[in-house]
C-alpha cells in the first residue's frame, strides 16, 4: 500500500494585512479583498481601513481579526461592556445596537435577494426590544483552577472552550445578572466547590432560578451555603442530566406569560433544558407577528412544526383553530400538552415526530391544513420543506435563527409555487451576530 505523505502546508503570505471593509455579511463578519481574494475579519465595519491579523489563510480566502482600526467609521462607538472582543457571548459591543440591527439586516437582504434571485422581497419593519438585559436565561461556565485553587465564574472566550472570568453583564437580563457574583463569592467557601462544572440561570418572569450541576454530590452544608447566598432565587441541584432536585420544598415550576389581546395572558411552564426563546420582549412581539401575519380564525387547522413547549401553538389555538404542535424531544412534547391543559386549550393537540426523517404514515399526514408555521433550530427544515410542499397549504410561516438555511429551504418552497408574501427580521439578540427572520409564504395566484 503506497501512501502519500502530504507536507503541512504553511501559512502562505504575510500574517498582517491592512484592509478596507467593503460591507459585512450575514453573520457580521467584515468583507474585504486583497489581491482579489475575499477576507473574511471579525471586528471591523464597513468603510474602515484596518490592520488585520490573519488566523487562517486558504487558497480561496483569508479570515482574520481587527488588530488597529487605521480609519474608524462614525458607527464605532467606545464598548460599554468592559471584556468586549475577548468574551465569546457578544461579537458587537463596538457598534450600537441600532446601527448593527440595520447592518445585519442589510447583509441578510443582499443574502437573500442574491440566493432567491428575487431584488424587491417584501420587507417588512424589524422586532426589536431593549438591547440590553434582555437575556432571560444564560449558561455560566466555572471553571477550578487547581494549580492556583482559585475558581473562574463567566461565560466562554472567543472562540475557545476556556472560561472568562466576568463580573458583570449587560445583556443578561437584571433578575438573574446577580448569579455572577453570588457563585463568585461562594465557590471558594464551599467545602467541594471544584464538582461544581457549571450552572444555568432563569429569569421566569422576573423570578430567578439556579441550576447547579455537580458530578458529585454536594454536601448539605454546601447546598445550605449556595442558597443563603442568593435566597430570593429558586436553586436546583443536577447531578445526572435532567435529574434535577429542588432545593427549596414547594418549589414552583419556572413558567414565562404570553401576552394575548382579548384574552388572559398564556403561561408556559418549562424545565431545565427546554427550548425556551431567550429574549421574551422580542418573543412576544415575534408571536405577535406570527398571529397579524397567518391570521388564524376558527376554521383554520394549523400545523405548528418544531413547535417545542408550544410557544406559538398555544397562541394561535387561542384564536379557536385547530393546532397540531410537532416536536422532537419527547419531554417537550409532554411540557407542551400540559401547556395546552393548563391554558385551557382543548383544540390543541401535540405528537413526537423527528421531522428530518421521512415523514411517518399517520392520521395527521395529510393535505389537511391551511397555514402552516415552523420554527427550526440553525440547521433549518431539510427534507421537511418538502414534504410541508406536498401538504399543500395555503400559507406557511417560517420563523428562521439561520438566514443561510432560511435561504436554502426558501429555495424549495419558491420552486414548489410559493412565493414570499412579507419578510422582517427580529433582533433576538442585540450585541451579537445573530439575526432571525420571519417570512410568510403564499401560494402565488394566476
Ligand atoms: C428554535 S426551537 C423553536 C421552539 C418553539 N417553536 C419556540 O418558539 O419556543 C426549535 C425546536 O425544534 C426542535 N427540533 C430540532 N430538530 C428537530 C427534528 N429533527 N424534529 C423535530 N423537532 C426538532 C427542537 O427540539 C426545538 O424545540
């Protein structure tokens, strides 16, 4: 057997480049070219000239980082966030919230507009919130360090499994903001403080909870040290994945409302690892949409695809159509019944379906419903999209986190005879390189 050794390649070119950025894309990263070859620099906006340095270099492109800024842009504002460009939880923090949202949100209608072939979609005005505070749940890595014995409380480096070390956070909403602090100045006092390997926090409609999880068991001592340290939060203790044990008797289930014009307000109950949308400003305004765009009357059958705890389900049985809610985590599925139950909802009813496979032989598998809505996680509807086509309904509403799979799925639809009928984006996450989109799909009438 002959084998061919392949010599490392070595990095070709200078490490160092100055750049103008012509234009950010999709995910906010700056294009610019050198000697015809597009770069790809995070940090930089649009107009500047910067000195980049270069972390990979392909025959086809280069990706780099803004090193100095040579010529700023008047959009480049002082970070107001003190670990900005090493914390791996916001990429923006150089741009205001306001001026980003309108750069995203060209980046992905030149996205769109080239993948569809389509110059004049329908936009309609963004979502937008607060841009700060508005995280109602975060992960928050420790991290021990034994060599020092010292313990690392934050969120994750750029790029990077390390833990950053941070005090404060702008964009966690304020309720929860606290977690840093009281796990900072905790840890070390705890007598097994090291089997601690991270904690999630909630805010459940202004009511913080703590999830702990431990790969050994905490002492009572311990537990009793934690919740002293912040009792006006409600702490959980996980030592097995999904295994959570309360550690306050009578502990409520963390539940977010649902604001619906005529009618009492939805309450969604989850657990720890539930899909939870994590900007409930921009949620609510997004569900909101979702019920001005698809307009659901009582006649209607609506399928609601990745429909999680039953976040846009239960909104749109309230209008009195017909929902099927289908999701592929069955703890969910079961969370999203009871939803329906607690809300009253008899006419929303929710299966366990992975909607990547083909889809089964089932009562449901039918051409039966008028207006469809999905929600997928980033990797969008692959092999979903079509079978959506052949239930032939008359509206479907896709609510996308990936503009890049959006594209691709649309592509699809638009082949199958829709058309796009409106399109907006949703600032879920202000600071950062994220951008949602909405788009309502109609069947096009000769
Ligand atoms: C972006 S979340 C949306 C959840 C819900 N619509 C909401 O607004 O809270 C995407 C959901 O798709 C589910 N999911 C991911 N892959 C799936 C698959 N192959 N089949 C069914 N559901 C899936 C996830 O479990 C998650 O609940």
């Amino acid at each position: 057997m002959v084998s061919i050794y392949k010599a490392k390649a070595k990095a070709q070119g200078p490490q160092h480049l100055t750049l103008t950025v012509e234009r950010w894309d999709h995910e906010a990263q700056s294009i610019a070219y050198h000697d015809g070859k597009i770069c790809f620099v995070q940090g930089g906006l649009p107009g500047e000239t910067v000195k980049v340095k270069l972390n990979e270099q392909k025959p086809q492109y280069n990706k780099g980082k803004v090193q100095t800024v040579l010529n700023a842009s008047p959009l480049r504002i002082q970070p107001a966030c003190p670990v900005a460009g090493q914390c791996g939880g916001c990429q923006l923090h150089y741009v205001g919230a306001q001026d980003s949202l309108t750069l995203k949100q060209q980046a992905v209608a030149q996205l769109l507009s080239h993948q569809l072939k389509i110059t004049d979609l329908p936009w309609q005005p963004a979502l937008s919130a607060g841009n700060t505070g508005y995280r109602r749940k975060a992960r928050i890595g420790i991290w021990y360090e034994k060599s020092t014995k010292q313990f690392q409380v934050g969120f994750r480096k750029e790029q990077s499994h390390e833990v950053l070390a941070v005090s404060e956070c702008l964009v966690l909403s304020p309720v929860i903001a606290k977690v840093l602090s009281v796990l900072h100045d905790t840890l070390p006092k705890l007598k097994h403080g090291p089997v601690i390997t991270h904690a999630e926090v909630f805010d459940a409609d202004g009511q913080a909870y703590v999830i702990v999880r431990h790969i050994k068991e905490l002492t009572a001592g311990d537990v009793e040290l934690l919740r002293q340290s912040w009792p006006e939060a409600y702490w959980y203790g996980e030592a097995e994945p999904e295994q959570l044990t309360p550690w306050q008797a009578n502990t409520p289930e963390p539940s977010y409302s649902l604001a619906l014009s005529g009618r009492e307000p939805l309450r969604l109950a989850f657990k720890a690892g539930d899909f939870i949308q994590v900007n409930a400003a921009v949620n609510q305004l997004m569900v909101e949409q979702a019920l001005q765009w698809l307009a659901p009357t009582v006649d209607d059958n609506i399928l609601d695809l990745y429909c999680g705890i039953g976040n846009f389900s239960l909104a749109l049985a309230a209008s009195g159509a017909k929902v099927l809610g289908l999701e592929g985590v069955p703890a969910m599925v079961k969370r999203a019944r009871d939803n329906a139950k607690a809300n009253g909802l008899a006419n929303c009813e929710f299966a366990h379906v992975d909607l990547h496979l083909p889809w089964p032989k089932a009562a449901w598998n039918k051409p039966d419903f008028q207006k469809i809505l999905l929600d997928p996680a980033r990797a969008g509807a692959p092999g979903a999209v079509d079978e959506i086509a052949r239930l032939k309904p008359a509206q479907i509403l896709y609510v996308s986190c990936n503009p890049t799979t959006f594209a691709r799925d649309a592509k699809v639809l638009l082949a199958k005879g829709y058309r796009i009928a409106k399109i907006g984006v949703m600032d879920m996450f202000p600071y950062t390189s994220h951008l949602e989109v909405m788009a309502l799909f109609d069947t096009v009438r000769q």
